[in-house]
C-alpha cells in the first residue's frame, strides 16, 4: 500500500523540483547576469505586441510589412550614421557595387527626356555584340514601350540587369533614324573596375585612380603596378579623391604591398569586438618607391585607411584636403528574406592609435549630415588655417603630431578651385545644361569625333570647334540668358567642363580622368615632391645654440612636432 502511494505522489514531486528549479535558477540568473535578457525579450514583446494591436485594432487596414520595413532605417539611424538597413529589391544593387561583376547587358546609359540614351557600350559586351552603339536610344524592352513617366535609374536597371544567359529584347533608335531596329541580347557577367586610370604622368611618374575598394581591387592594383613598371616607373601617385571606401581586406592587402615587415596597418575594436591588428608582412613589391597619396573631403573609410597608414607610418606624402571621418566598422548581417542590415560593431584605428570618426549624436543629427556644407562655409576647402582639430594628438613613427576625431589631414593642402567661378557657371553645371550640350553635340558629330581614338588628339580637335561660345548659344535657347563677361571670366572652367564631358563620352574613364589631371594643382604638387626628393616624411629639426666654435648645429625634436607648421600651402589657380 505504501508503494503504491508513493508511486502517485511521485509525479507531483518532480513537478515540484521542476518548479523549484526554475524559480532558483531565474533568481541567480537575474542576480549574475543582470536583467539584460528579459529587458530584451520584454521590448521585442512589445514591439511585437504593437504591431499586433495596430494589425488587429487600427482603424484602417495597414500594411504590418511596410510598416515593419519603413521602421527599421529609423530603428538603426537611432545608433549612427552608418547603421543601415537594405531591402531585400536593393541588396543586389548595393552589392553589386564591390563586386567585380554583375550580370547585365553591358551599357553605361543616361536619360533624357523620359528616354534611355545608351552613352558607352563595354567593349566586347553582350550589347556590344548583338550591335547597340553609342547614342543609340532605347523605346522597348521585351516588346513593351519604355518611354516617358516610367522611365527612371531603378526601373532601367531592373529591366535591363538580370541572370547570366537570360535573354532580353530592345528596341532602339539611332541618331537620326525613323524605323525601330531590335536586338536580342543574352545577358553576361560585366566586369566592375575599381581602378578607373593607370598611366605615366610623366618620363618616371606613375598615377593609379581608385575609384572604390571592391573584390578586385587588389589584383587590379597589381596589374596595374606591373604596367606601370614596364614604362620606368621611379614614383607613384595613388589618387583616393572621391573613393567611398569598400571592403577592409581589400585595402589592407594594397597598403601591404608598400609597407616594411611587421608595420601596423590597421586595427579595429568593438564592445563585442576584441582588437584585431592587421600588420604588413613584408612581401610587398614596392615598399621603397617614393609615393604620394591624394585625397579630399570625399574620401572615406577604406581610403582613410590607406591614406592613415601611409601617414601614420611615415611611407609617403600625402596631398589635398582633410577626409570624410568614417572611422566605424559595418558587419552584414542577412535577413531570410533578402533583406540586410549593416551593422556597426567596431571602430577602426590608424597605426599611432587614432580613431578618424567625427563627432556624431546618437539618432537624428543634421550637423552630421551637413558637416561637408560647414566645411565649405567656414572656409575650409580654401584655407588650411580653417581646419579645426577636435581630436587628441597622435604621433607618427617619426614624430610628427596627427589628429583623431575628424578625418586624416594632409601633409600638404592644396585648396578648392574658385578662380574663375561665377554665378553663369554654377546655374550651367547645376542645372544639368553643360551635361545636356555634350551629349547632343557629341550624338551629333559622332561619326567625326570617332575618328580621334585617345585624349590628346581628340582634345586637339575639340580646341578649335570654339566650345565655350557653341554652348553658349545652346544654353541661351536653353533658358539660361547670355552673360559676356561671366563667360569670358569662367572661359577656362566651362572649357575644361565640357571639353570633358565630350572626351568622356567618346573615350573611357582613363582618358577622362587624364584629361582633367592635365592642370591639377594637385597633380602638379606631388610632381614638385618628387623632384624635391621629399615624398619621404622627414623628422623636423630646429637650430641649435651656436657652440664655442661658433658653429650652429641642428638637433632633432626629442617630442612630435606640430605639422600644421610645416604644410605646404598650394591655391588653386585657374590658366587662362
């Protein structure tokens, strides 16, 4: 009888232990851990509990998706600037960006007047090879009209990128043709270059343009370097202006390539992050060539990281304006439907152990989003002394003092161009007239100006079509009203701006990009470093009191110096 009993109760019993347990182990987990865990669940039970209250109650029916998609950018703007979230439609796009490919048809287009104008065909492409040209316009993909309203960058793309071996359908029309001519083209995989110019400045000065750090991008450089290094190449300029960034391990691998053994390049540190130092590990190919790296308030992240090593280790020179300031680290993190987010989880640090992040507020901050704007307004793409340092000090390998919180200041600053500027020419570049007057002039005098195939022929015929005053006239029955005397005072700028824009329609990137390093202050400093054998950062010494000989001898700072002194002040100026 009793072991009977005692087999009913038993259940009750370990239900009771159970129970016990479980109150026991909550309390210790509270007591240890904190309540970080419940306070999480509990908040996700709101939000959760939210939408459902909204879905179930609201007054009128809502879209929980939408809502759920338009709330989380607002969610993660709430921690930085560059805590983003991606739509599932928008991941391949922004991907797509770093890649060295993507599938498509292989066409660089504009659109004018509610109509695609293709404006350069990749050589050898899937359109180059089913007969798309150069000012072709394009009226219907797969049989259906695409022109007017509809006709926008993300519909375009939509319907013109897709799988590899797809097929896709278009009409088009050439420059002065009445009848509709339709081709089918297989989609391909388009190569992304990410290093837009390579060649020789002159007899012993090479210049690499990078225009993003992606995939490729370090084996771009290496072909690039080997290209160069066949035609005498004795000094390097590396051009970041307007680079973005990319992928970190892209851009440790090319600063490696100039880098002495066991030279910190970069680390990165995070709450949830640990340091992690990426160290150069002295197989670079060029680690004695003399080289200067140019950047501007357009460069950003993984520039700041090339040009912040190259600085911090006193490799070489570098040459502009002060950087963005993007010292933080994003992490992909998926989505299971498509969409992402891009998380940051570390800030990264340059060699002397600053952080080039600007000053930011958690949430909504206007003076984040506007600080290029203050720049500009307080004077400081003009004026070296209107940089102001918000950060600690630093020093680098030799000595010389940096500064963190706000982006890598150059050694020597070169100013924004504002010779020559007037009002006639900032309504032509804004409006979008000087763009418009180029493509139409290059659509019509396509089959001449094909016969010049590099810049400096090209540039040769353009000289004497009298640009300036051809455009002129466009923009006068544009709407915007002659100016004589703007004109003859922004003569050389609107020059140089349309002659540009012809050259890049006919041309590539390459010729493009050389055509507007032709009189680059710039440019023509980091030639003048070279010549002076000064691309090498040197420690700074100062005169020493005269000895009972009489002689003044010179003694090396035992502590950084201050390189606001010694910068190099070069104002752009405009040739007439």
């Amino acid at each position: 009888m009793n072991r009977n009993k005692s087999n009913r109760l038993m259940p009750l019993i370990m239900a009771v232990c159970v129970v016990v347990g479980v109150v026991i182990g909550t309390f210790y987990t509270s007591h240890f851990s904190g309540n970080r865990l419940s306070i999480i669940n509990s908040s996700g039970n709101k939000l959760n509990n939210l939408l459902h209250i909204v879905d179930d109650q609201y007054v009128d029916t809502v879209d929980i998706n939408k809502l759920v998609e338009d709330a989380m950018p607002q969610i993660l703007a709430e921690l930085d600037p560059h805590s983003v979230y991606i739509g599932a439609k928008d991941v391949q796009a922004v991907n797509d960006d770093l890649k060295g490919s993507f599938s498509g048809v292989g066409i660089e287009f504009t659109i004018r007047e509610d109509t695609i104008r293709v404006q350069n065909v990749v050589n050898a492409g899937p359109a180059d090879r089913a007969g798309v040209k150069a000012g072709d316009k394009i009226v219907s993909v797969d049989g259906k009209p695409f022109v007017g309203k509809i006709v926008t960058n993300d519909e375009a793309m939509r319907r013109l990128k897709g799988p590899k071996d797809t097929k896709v359908k278009l009409g088009l029309l050439g420059y002065g043709e009445k009848k509709v001519r339709y081709v089918t083209i297989t989609r391909d995989d388009i190569p992304q270059r990410s290093i837009s110019a390579t060649y020789m400045i002159n007899d012993n000065t090479g210049y690499i343009k990078v225009k993003s750090f992606g995939e490729n991008t370090y084996p771009e450089l290496l072909i690039s370097l080997a290209k160069l290094s066949q035609e005498d190449l004795q000094n390097l300029i590396v051009d970041l202006r307007g680079n973005v960034g990319g992928y970190m391990m892209a851009v440790i691998q090319m600063v490696n390539e100039f880098l002495p053994k066991d030279r910190l390049i970069v680390y990165t540190q995070g709450r949830k992050s640990p340091r992690q130092e990426y160290r150069s590990d002295g197989r670079g190919s060029y680690q004695k060539i003399p080289l200067v790296v140019l950047i501007d308030e357009g460069s950003a992240s993984a520039s700041e990281i090339f040009a912040g090593a190259i600085q911090d280790n006193d490799r070489g020179t570098v040459i502009g304006r002060r950087s963005f300031g993007k010292g933080l680290v994003q992490q992909p993190m998926a989505f299971n439907d498509g969409s992402m987010i891009r998380l940051t989880i570390a800030r990264y640090y340059t060699p002397s152990g600053r952080c080039i992040q600007k000053p930011y507020t958690s949430g909504s901050d206007k003076d984040y989003e506007d600080d290029l704007m203050m720049r500009y307004q307080h004077g400081e793409y003009f004026s070296q002394d209107s940089i102001k340092h918000e950060g600690p000090e630093y020093h680098t390998s030799i000595g010389r003092t940096v500064y963190g919180g706000g982006g890598i200041t150059p050694d020597i600053f070169v100013a924004e161009d504002t010779l020559g500027v007037t009002s006639y020419y900032k309504e032509a570049g804004m409006t979008g007239l000087i763009f418009q007057f180029a493509y139409d002039y290059t659509d019509e005098n396509r089959a001449r100006l094909g016969e010049f195939t590099d810049m400096e022929s090209l540039l040769d015929y353009l000289k004497k079509q009298n640009m300036v005053e051809r455009f002129a006239s466009y923009a006068d029955r544009k709407g915007l009203r002659r100016r004589n005397l703007m004109i003859r005072k922004s003569h050389h700028l609107l020059e140089r701006f349309i002659d540009s824009r012809i050259i890049y329609n006919m041309l590539d990137d390459e010729a493009w990009i050389e055509y507007l390093n032709l009189d680059d202050p710039a440019i023509e400093k980091a030639v003048d470093v070279f010549k002076a054998k000064q691309a090498f950062p040197k420690k700074a010494v100062e005169p020493r009191k005269a000895d009972k000989g009489g002689k003044t001898a010179m003694t090396v700072f035992g502590k950084g110096y201050d390189y606001r002194g010694t910068h190099v002040s070069c104002s752009l100026t405009a040739k007439g």
